[in-house]
C-alpha cells in the first residue's frame, strides 16, 4: 500500500496549530494534523482576552498596533464565515487601588501613543450590582475576547469531515528524513510545523528554552448576573455564557505536574471573594501549563539541517492576540512569499 503524501503535517491542535491548519487550507493545501485530544489543555482553557495594555506600569502590548488590529481582522473573517459567535468587543475596567497607580493611569490617558487604548474612568453602573469597587478605575479600550473553544472545536469539525486530523500521540522517534520529504509511519509530508504547547520543550529536534508557566482559572456561576465587560483588580473576571464567568491569576513557574491545587484555588478564591458581593458557586477549577519563553516573545524557528522541519511555539498568555499574525508570517514563508 502506497504511503499517503500531504503538503504539510502539523502537530498539535491547540490555538497556533488550528490557526496554522485553517490559514494553509485557504491556500488549498493538504494537510494532517496529529493531536493527542487532551480535554485540558492552556489554550482550552483561556478565556480568549486580547488586552493591548497590561502590566502595574499599564505598558502597551509588545506589537500591539500591529498585532492587535490584524487578531481583530482575523477572528472576525471567521466569525463572518462560520455565523458563529466567535468575537466580542470587550472593554476593560482596570483597578487602580492607590495613588502611583491612578497617577501612571492618568499619565498614560495623556500620551499620544495610549491615545487609542487608555481611557479615564466613565461610569461603574455595569458593575455596581456585583462588584466591591476599587478606589478608582482606568478604562481599556480596543480589547476582545474569543471563544477559544468554539476555535478549537469547529476547527477540529473542518479537519475531521476532510480526514485531516488523527488523533493519538506523536512518535518522534518515528520521523524520518530521506532528503526531500518526511516519512512518519505510513504517510509522507512535505514540511512539517511543530505546535505542542508546552510538551514542545522536549521535541528532540529543537533545543528550546521554553519556560513552561502554569496557570489556574475558576469557572463560577453568579446567578442573574449580567456584566459583560472585562474586569481586573488582582485577577480577571470574564465571562463566558450565560451567568458562568471565568476567573484566572497568577503563573507558577517551577510547576511538578498539571493537575489544579488547592493553594492556587484558596488565592484565586480570597481574591475573588474580595471582589464580589453577591453569592457565588464554583463550578470548576482546572489548571494547564502555558507554553511561555524568557523574553515573551513567540518562537518561530526552521531547523537547521532539515529546511521543511519548522517550530512555532511560545505564545504564553498571549496566545489569542500573537497566534493569527505569527502563524500568517510563518505561512507567508512557508509557501516563499516573505522571510522570518
């Protein structure tokens, strides 16, 4: 039985490896994904927020002019294309809890080059119902949030109605090259992108320096709730559906395993309880480990010995906003059209 031949074989299906998947089959091009389908995993479990200013010093996001607008263009090319509810327009209500913060808020709604992202504070009403009010508020302009899991999941539809998706675990030692293509078990691959998330720290090929960061989030139901907007004081509070939010803090850095604790949930927990004062139900906690890098910055690279073998990777917290230009760039270079 002849071994079956794609353009491009893609391993890994979290936010960078479906983006990586839909912007190829644009250009018509064969491909096979291989997943292991994990139920949790960093990107399933976000709550999908693009923030163009974070940080206590309130700093524009790396690329934020760039990549900001063309995330927005991106996911909402989708959404027009799926009629699904893929993006919404999201503002963020940041809390300033003492002078120096109201003062570098106030400074940054001065500089020309915040202009479009930092507002001062207008009106609390949305919230006032539910929330215990910080001293004061800075407004976030031109942020969103997608619904990673709808992404995740329509994309494993298109992939699965194409035969393009196999799921179970990858074998590196199984890959082979022979000087013009690969040769993984039975089938055949032009160039092939590795998309593992965190588990990409041990890809035999790359000798990355990823530093794996773990993350845990509170999914809680407040009953008749209805604030849709994004609000930050020590944690986000974001919602999802209905009346379930998404609450999320923190990073562990030296992490022994992926499994939620009980530690993260009592900060998230006393934080949270800080925040609301309305009752509360926790539905779920999870915790995933985030592929991040030293600097924040995402990884693109091509091997050096095998030019078709290629790593993307690193997203960390950003994945929602960095994915869609990143992977673009690498499909441009990919088919020869631009340099990375």
């Amino acid at each position: 039985m002849p071994m079956k031949y794609y353009d491009y074989l893609i391993v890994g299906q979290g936010i960078c490896g479906s983006i990586l998947a839909l912007m190829l089959r644009e250009r018509n091009k064969s491909l096979l994904v291989i997943d292991q389908g994990h139920p949790v995993t960093s990107s399933r479990i976000a709550a999908g927020i693009v923030n163009p200013v974070t940080g206590k010093n309130f700093v524009k996001t790396w690329m934020a002019d760039v990549i900001i607008p063309f995330a927005h263009q991106y996911y909402q090319a989708l959404q027009m294309n799926w009629s699904a509810p893929l993006i919404a327009e999201k503002l963020i209500y940041r809390g300033l809890d003492n002078i120096e913060a109201e003062n570098k808020w106030i400074s940054r709604t001065g500089d020309p080059d915040y202009q479009d992202y930092c507002t001062e504070f207008s009106s609390f009403e949305e919230f006032r119902p539910y929330i215990l009010p910080a001293s004061s508020y800075g407004v976030v302009r031109g942020g969103f949030q997608v619904n990673l899991p709808l992404l995740l999941d329509r994309t494993r539809e298109i992939l699965q109605s194409q035969g393009s998706l196999q799921i179970g675990s990858f074998d590196h030692k199984e890959l082979r090259f022979t000087g013009s293509f690969f040769e993984y078990k039975e089938l055949m691959a032009g160039k092939i992108i590795f998309c593992e998330g965190f588990r990409g720290k041990i890809i035999r090929f790359f000798p990355i320096c990823l530093f794996p960061s773990k993350g845990e989030v509170l999914f809680i139901k407040i009953p008749d709730a209805d604030f849709r907007n994004l609000i930050k004081h020590d944690q986000f509070i974001a919602h999802l559906y209905d009346d379930i939010y998404w609450v999320g803090r923190g990073y562990e850095w030296r992490a022994e395993n992926e499994q939620p604790s009980e530690s993260a949930k009592e900060k998230i927990l006393a934080n949270l309880q800080s925040m609301l004062k309305v009752p509360f139900e926790i539905t779920d906690h999870k915790a995933a480990i985030r592929p991040a890098t030293k600097n924040r910055r995402p990884i693109i690279l091509q091997h050096k010995e095998f030019p078709g073998m290629y790593f993307f990777n690193g997203m960390g917290t950003k994945g929602t906003s960095l994915a869609p230009y990143f992977a673009d760039r690498l499909v441009q270079n990919l088919e020869g059209n631009a340099v990375l």
